[in-house]
C-alpha cells in the first residue's frame, strides 16, 4: 500500500507543476473538478502510506 501511496503523492506533485507552470492539465477530463485533483490525489497518497505502516 505504501508504493500505490507513493505514486499517488507523486502524480499529485505532477499535475501541481505542470498545472501551474507548463499549463497542462493531465486531469482535464473531470471537468470542473480538476483543479482539486492534486490536492486529492496528494492526501489519498498520503493516508495509504500512513496506514501501510501500521
């Protein structure tokens, strides 16, 4: 669980940069929704890793 938390606090990392400093959305496909993709994706990310410890 703790890699899958890994890769997704990455991908949010990703769509952040590039979102803000190349200007390419890589979750423009939910719409409206996808300026909170990475905020989501980071804190999944997170959560996975935190219970992949215990």
């Amino acid at each position: 669980m703790q890699i899958l938390g890994y890769i997704l606090i990455g991908l949010g990392a990703l769509d952040f940069i590039l979102g803000n400093f190349a200007n390419i959305n890589l979750t423009g496909f939910l719409g409206a929704a996808s300026s909170f993709t990475p905020i989501a994706l980071i804190v999944v990310g997170g959560l996975l890793t935190q219970t992949g410890k215990k």
